[in-house]
C-alpha cells in the first residue's frame, strides 16, 4: 500500500509541474449527460479530442494512452445509456463493439475518428429513444451491421438478408422508422465518419474516401457536399484550419 501512495504522490506531482489537469467533474458529468439526454448540438458546442487537455496519462505508450481513455470512455457512455432508458444488452453490445473496433486501430488519428462517431452513435440513438422513435430490433440489427462495415461497400440486399427479411420488407420499413431509405442512411453515416476523419486525423480526402468504399472520388466529393454543403477540402480549411500536400491543389 505504501508503493501505491508513494507512486500517487508521484504522479500527482508531474502533473503538477506539467500544468497538467483532468478535467473537472462537473464538465465530465456535463459531456455524460449530453450523450443520455441525447443532445446532440450541445454535445458539438461541449466535446472535446480524445487525448486533449484534461486527460489523465494513462500509459507512456501514446497509442495504448489514448486506446485506454477511449475503453473508459465507451464503458462509462454506455451505463449512463442504460441509465436513460437505453436496453442493457443494446448498451453493452455497443460497447463491446467499440472496444473491439479500438483494438484493432493502428494509430491515434483512428482511435479519435472512432471516439467521435461512437459518442454521437450513442447520443443519436439515446435521442431517438427519447422521441419515442426507437427502431425495431430488424432496424437495430442493420443499423449495427451498417456501423461494423461502413468501410466497405454495403447493398441493400446483404442488409436485408442479415436482418432476416425479404429487400421489400426491409426497405419499408427502415423508410418507416428511419425516415430516410437504407441507401441514404449508409452513405450520411459514412459522410459524418469521413467529417470525423478529417477533422480528427491526417488522412487526405482522397484516402478516406477510399477507406470508406466510395467508387470514386469525385462520388465522395459529390456526396460530401450534398450532406455538409461544402467539399472535404474546404470543410478541413474550414473547420480544421489545415490541409494535407495533397489536398493544397485539389477540389
């Protein structure tokens, strides 16, 4: 017990010279409560980079750092779901899914794009929860698939066939619950993953686009634009202030 309180008074002293704090848990609470409440503009205006100013040191190994405070994170967002109303086992399963989906990240850059979507993943649905709009478990079941294969083209027809019901059937009535078809739903989350990308990571538009199936450039351009009003180059400049070399003299 000794060791432990000698390496706490360490610990608290580095932090101490590094000017380094955590974050205050009122904000903490604050950014839970945004997830459960399902409030997702205050959680724009609120959310801060996975890894930034108020996050413990958690491991030297700034990978395992970072994959470590996403874990915590994931965990914590998930009891505070159930605690809104959220199924336990919808919770845990998205938990369980993100935990796995951060192990398999290679860098930081991953870990932060991914941190971004599992937060608004999970706020979207508590909102949804909360008007009453809750989709059926056949929706649930393809929304999880859609979330587990963003990176791959994904048909209609597969959707359907993993959810247990004929295109036709599917197609009704994710329509009915989601308000928008299956074919737009897929290609909106895979806009706000690539807005998450390239506000959180180095990747070019190009490469992301790639790693999220378009069949062309241009297609990716033409989508994103549709969805967020601008290109992914401007949207970076715009919002992220900086450009890869090679987005400098492209869209």
């Amino acid at each position: 017990m000794k060791s432990i309180e000698k390496m706490l008074m360490h610990e608290t002293f580095i932090q101490r010279e590094n000017t380094k704090t955590h974050a205050s848990p009122e904000r903490e609470m604050e950014f839970y409560k945004c997830v459960q409440q399902g409030n997702i503009k205050k959680l724009r205006d609120i959310m801060t980079p996975l890894g930034s100013s108020g996050y413990g040191r958690l491991s030297d190994d700034d990978l395992r750092n970072i994959k470590y405070h996403m874990i915590i994170t994931v965990a914590i967002i998930a009891r505070f779901c159930i605690g809104g109303g959220m199924e336990y086992e919808m919770a845990y399963s998205l938990s369980d899914l993100y935990i796995k989906e951060t192990d398999k990240c290679t860098s930081i850059q991953q870990v932060s794009a991914l941190h971004e979507s599992m937060v608004f993943d999970f706020a979207d649905r508590m909102r949804m929860l909360g008007s009453g709009k809750q989709p059926t478990e056949i929706i649930r079941k393809a929304i999880d698939y859609i979330y587990e294969n963003l990176h791959r083209k994904i048909e209609v027809q597969e959707l359907a066939k993993y959810a247990g019901v004929t295109p036709t059937h599917f197609r009704r009535l994710f329509k009915e619950q989601m308000g928008i078809t299956p074919s737009e739903y897929i290609v909106k989350k895979k806009i706000e993953t690539a807005a998450n990308m390239l506000h959180y990571s180095d990747y070019s538009a190009t490469e992301i686009g790639y790693y999220l199936a378009f069949s062309t450039h241009s297609h990716f351009i033409k989508a994103f634009k549709k969805y967020m009003g601008i290109t992914p180059r401007k949207y970076r400049a715009q919002y992220v202030g900086s450009l890869t070399k090679s987005e400098m003299s492209k869209d």
